[in-house]
C-alpha cells in the first residue's frame, strides 16, 4: 500500500452510511443500555456515534490522508 491507493484493501463508497444500517440495532441496543444503566441520552447517543465512527473509519476510502484522521464525535447542547 502507498499514498495513492484511494480505495485501499476494505474501502467502499457510502463508508458512513453502509455502517450505520448495518448497525441500527446495535447502536439502538448501545443507547438503550446506556440509558438503563443510569447514563443520560447524549451519553448513550455519543456512545454509539463512537461505535459508528469506528466501523466507518475501516471503509473510509482514502488510505492515508484527511479524511481518515478528521473522524469525531461530538456532544452538542
């Protein structure tokens, strides 16, 4: 692998969004037990932003740049 190789061995289009689809009940599973277990919504929420952001960090399609290390997750009030 080197600079240059857009796709890399696990890159896709649509990184963020083929992820949270996959995901839906597990990140519905993540804030409901968050929340069962005493932790506010924006917790349980940024909780399962952090599981999506790592799931879609692996199919980002640039190898080495940007937009791979721009990821983040942040609680807004």
């Amino acid at each position: 692998s080197g600079i240059g190789v857009y796709w890399g061995p696990h890159g896709q289009a649509k990184f963020l969004e083929a992820p949270a689809r996959a995901l839906g009940k597990e990140l519905g599973s993540i804030i409901a037990r968050a929340v069962q277990k005493g932790a506010t919504l924006m917790q349980g929420l940024y909780m399962a932003g952090l599981r999506l952001q790592r799931e879609s960090m692996q199919l980002v399609p640039v190898e080495f740049g940007s937009l791979r290390s721009s990821a983040f997750c942040r609680k807004e009030e």
